[in-house]
C-alpha cells in the first residue's frame, strides 16, 4: 500500500500564501547573507588543496508550490563563492529549499556548472535549528547526477549538508560531497564550510505582497 492517497489532483484548499511564516526549519535561512570566512578541501593531483573563501548566498521565498495534494513552501537560492580578494567565481550554485509541512520533510536542489545536478532530504521538526540533507549517488528520488565526465574522474557517491542556526541569527552550513576519483582507492570528501551573517532581508514572495 501506498503512503500516498489515490487522489493525486485535488489540491489543499485555505493554503497560507505568506511563505515567510509557513517555512519551517528554513525560516532562519531567509534573506541576503554574507560569509567571509568559508573553508573549502577539494582534489587537487597533490592529494587535496584547503583554501579560505568568501560566500554570498541570497535566498528568497517563493509562492507556495502544489502538486496535487503536496504543498511545499520553499526559498530560491543562489550562492555565489570567491576566494578572498579575488573576483573569479570559485564555486556558482542554484536550487530552492523546500519545506512540507505535512510530513516534515526538507528538501534542497543544486545544480552547479560542471554540468552536475543534485537532490537532498532529511527530516526536522519545524522549529529545528539544525537539520541535516543527503543525497545519494545512483537514488531515484534523492540523487546525484553528473556529466559523463564528471563521472568518470570524480564521480560523487553522496553528498551531505548539515545546516544550523545559531542564536545571534547566523547559521551555517557544513557539506560534505564524498567523491570517488579516478586512479584512488579511497573515497575523498570534499567539505565546504561557513558561517552566514545577514546583510538584508528578504523580500516578500508575489501572492504575500499582493
Ligand atoms: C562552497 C562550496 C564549494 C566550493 C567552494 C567548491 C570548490 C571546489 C574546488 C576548488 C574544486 C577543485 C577543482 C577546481 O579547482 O575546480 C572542487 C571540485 C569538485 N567539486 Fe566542489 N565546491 C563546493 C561545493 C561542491 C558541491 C556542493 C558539489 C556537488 C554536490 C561539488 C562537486 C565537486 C566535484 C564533483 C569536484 C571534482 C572536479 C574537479 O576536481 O575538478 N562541489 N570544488
């Protein structure tokens, strides 16, 4: 039996349309944030490289999204990474987080320009302050793909992301994207590191402001 009911068209009615209050554990995450002190461990041919790096995440609340009977609330995100003083961009990444508050399931999608795209979940209760995400590589639901390049040089196996939110109003992130490389026989885990503090609020999404 399905966890799921036969009805897969009648959508929720009387639905809250303010994401900003209907977001869960991801209400603290909701605005324009700043990190200056970001640690990044990638391959390198050496073995690994660490460098520090500065990150600037914006995340605002979209309309609440229904597939049927789901309803998700969720922020759209984009994260853009530089390594102190530089302007090249290190690390680009965009998705939505999502939050269902029938189950109490997050969910967060990336996409990178290496050609690589990925969905992660976990559970929390809705006023969590910290949660954890995972994805797994070759999961139908909450997976990984990659370019075939990618694939087969630095194929990723999972990727984690553990999020906190601290009482002062920062919160950071903790991600671990485990890879297997080509020509090694252990797995490498490429961790990324920060801690976000807010430079503005966010702005609220189209049916709100109405
Ligand atoms: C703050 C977050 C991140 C930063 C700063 C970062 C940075 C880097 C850097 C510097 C490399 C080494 C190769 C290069 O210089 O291009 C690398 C490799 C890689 N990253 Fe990330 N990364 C981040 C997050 C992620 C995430 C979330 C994923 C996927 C879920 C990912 C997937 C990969 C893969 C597959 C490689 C291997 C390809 C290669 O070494 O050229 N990264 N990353």
């Amino acid at each position: 039996m399905s966890k799921y009911s036969e009805d897969i068209y009648t959508e929720p009615s009387n639905i809250d349309v303010d994401t900003l209050k209907n977001l869960g554990p991801l209400a603290p995450l909701a605005g324009v944030w700043q990190g200056e002190r970001g640690t990044d461990l990638a391959p390198s041919r050496a073995g690994s490289e660490t460098s520090p790096f500065v990150d600037r995440i914006e995340l605002q609340p979209l309309d609440p999204q229904t597939s049927g009977p789901q309803l998700l609330y969720g922020l759209r995100y984009h994260q853009h990474v530089k390594r102190p003083g530089q302007i090249a961009t290190f690390h680009d990444q965009i998705g939505y987080f999502l939050w269902e508050p029938a189950t109490g399931i997050v969910i967060q999608t990336l996409a990178i320009p290496r050609g690589q795209i990925a969905m992660a979940s976990g559970k929390a209760a809705k006023d969590a302050k910290e949660f954890e995400l995972v994805a797994t590589g070759g999961d139908a639901n909450f997976g990984v793909l990659s370019n075939p390049f990618l694939d087969y040089g630095f194929r990723t196996i999972e990727y984690r992301i553990k999020i906190s939110a601290h009482a002062d109003g920062t919160w950071s992130y903790d991600e671990d994207t485990v890879l297997m490389i080509r020509g090694r026989s252990e797995p490498f885990h490429h961790r990324d590191r920060s801690v976000l503090f807010k430079i503005a609020e966010p702005t609220p999404n189209p049916l709100a402001l109405k």
